[in-house]
C-alpha cells in the first residue's frame, strides 16, 4: 500500500515542477531523472528543465548564457533564481546521452581523446594499438570515427571555456539534434570573477552567477510547495 503522505509528496514536487515551467513559458513532459546536481525534466517544447542549488552549475550556465553557442557544450536559454529559495532553475537544450556501448568506448577512450599532444590520427593510431579494443569494441568503430572528426570542435569548446574535461565522463555526454558531441553537467576550473591567486577557498568565491546571465526571479505564491521534495 503507498502511504498518503507519499501521494501528497509526489503531488506536490509536480504542482511545483509544474509552478516553475510555466514560469519559464514551458510545459513539463517527463522527468528524465535525477543527480548530485539536481533534477531534469523535458519540455513538450523539446527543451530541459533544471532545478538546482549546485553553485559550480549555476556560475558556469549564466555565463554561456551570455556567450554564442557552442557547438560541442551544452546550450543555456535561459537561468532564474526562485524566490526565498537557493535553487535556481536552468532551460537548456536537450541532449541524448551515450548509449550503454557508447558510454563502455568513451570511459576508455576518453582520457586520450582529450590529450592535446596527440593530433587525430596520432589517436586513432593509440586506438590501434590498444588489445583491449577487440571483439565487441571493434563492432562499434563507426562511433570511434565519429567523436574523432569532431575532435578538434570538443577540443576547442574545452579550452575556450576553460572546461574540466575529467568531469566530461559517459554520463554527462551524448547528442544533439544535429548529431554534435555535446557535454552537459560541465565544471569550469576556474570561473569568470576575480579570486586572489592562491586565495583559501577561491574555489568557492567563484562559484557566483555572473549577474548578466540571470533572468528574473520566479515568484513562489504558494507557500506550501517547497523545493526540498527531492
């Protein structure tokens, strides 16, 4: 039997999911699950919802608010503060994620693939040599020849950006509508505002959205939903 107070739980997460979609002029369609930095929902407009207090996350997406796009990290639409709350809520393109062969390929790949010493076919050349890479791996080198045409671009996002590529594992990969490689979930390794070299804790004093890539504060009427439901 599931307890009412679980029924009421789930009634109120979605009443508040819903309260802020609609404040950002979308429409909620399904939850895609949930992580150490927050919760994601898709739009029926094809876009992502995302509630979360993560610092890192929210200085990193104001700021590519205000950048062009990038063609290989994830795009932000929009980033609003809820009111008497330190969540934020974050609208971004939607990505497809590594399939469960392309996240096995990428986990063992992936430190070289980010290694700047080696030219593309310097890494396909590692590929080569690596026995590991056989049998069931092999059957998959269409996926191998495919992240490594759009190497250089992923290459360059990363620097540009200046993104912690270490972060950039399986889980927080996949792809675009226009079949891009795309990181999502990105840390910086440094942000934007100015921090002391050296400084204890300058880590954290730049983890601050950058003011221009805010929106405006979502309103929360009803008191009674909170967001501390997940």
């Amino acid at each position: 039997m599931i307890k009412l107070i679980n029924l009421l739980s789930e009634t109120a997460g979605d009443d508040y999911i819903n309260q802020l979609a609609r404040s950002m002029g979308e429409t909620i369609k399904s939850r895609l699950g949930s992580g150490v930095n927050g919760t994601a929902y898709e739009t029926t407009s094809g876009n992502v919802l995302k509630l979360t207090g993560d610092a890192g996350e929210v200085a990193l997406a104001t700021r590519l608010r205000t950048k062009r796009l990038y063609k290989h990290i994830i795009n932000v639409m929009a980033v609003r503060p809820i009111q008497n709350s330190d969540d934020y809520v974050i609208l971004m393109n939607k990505v497809t994620p590594f399939n469960y062969e392309e996240q096995r390929l990428w986990n063992y790949v992936s430190s070289e693939y980010f290694n700047r010493s080696f030219t593309d076919k310097q890494f396909l050349a590692w590929i080569d040599r690596q026995p590991e890479l056989t049998g069931s791996y092999k059957m998959d080198l269409d996926f191998i020849n495919k992240i490594t045409q759009q190497r250089r671009g992923v290459l360059r996002d990363f620097s540009e950006l200046r993104i912690y590529s270490d972060e950039a594992h399986a889980g927080n990969m996949g792809w675009n509508q226009q079949d891009n490689l795309v990181h999502f979930d990105a840390w910086q390794t440094e942000h934007y505002t100015k921090a002391k070299a050296g400084e204890v804790n300058s880590w954290y004093l730049n983890q601050k959205p950058y003011q221009r890539g805010l929106g405006k504060t979502i309103s929360n009427n009803d008191n009674s939903v909170t967001g501390d439901i997940y």
